[in-house]
C-alpha cells in the first residue's frame, strides 16, 4: 500500500482499513454467516463487499497524492466541530 515512510508516525490509513473491512466482510460471506438472507440481500452484501474495495482503492490513490506532497507532514489534522445557529 502507501510507504510508511511519508506518513506520520502512528497513522492509521483509512485505505486499509476499508479494505481490511471489504475483505471481512467477503471471508463472512462466504463463510455462511448470511445464509439466513433472502438472495437479494446477500447480493446487496455481496455488492457492498466490491463497493468498500472500490472505495479503499480510491481512498488508497488520495492517501498516495496527499501524503506526496512535501508539505503533507505539517499539514494540521482537520478536526470539524458542529456549529448550530438559529
């Protein structure tokens, strides 16, 4: 995946965790725990399953592109409050 060596120390990559999600996700699967299902939603399950690895390869390309940059170190964590105003 992305080389440890541009990312900051103790970071946690969304890419891999979707696609360590994805891929549990098929191993139950196929292991029979949905069995109970109707085949439509084991087929929505199933579809899912591909969804999540589709996204952690685009989520993985981002990761990449971002921790690329020679700024990308100091770059600040983003951390969003919710503001509500009436």
């Amino acid at each position: 995946m992305t080389d440890r060596a541009l990312l900051p120390p103790d970071h946690a990559i969304l890419s891999e965790q979707m696609s360590d999600a994805a891929s549990e996700l098929a191993n139950r699967i196929e292991l029979g725990e949905f069995d109970d299902l109707d085949e439509g939603q084991l087929n929505d399950l199933h579809a899912l399953s591909n969804a999540m690895e589709r996204w952690a390869a685009m989520a993985h390309i981002m990761e990449e592109r971002l921790f690329a940059t020679p700024s990308a170190a100091s770059l600040p964590v983003a951390r969003r409050g919710v503001a509500i105003r009436n």
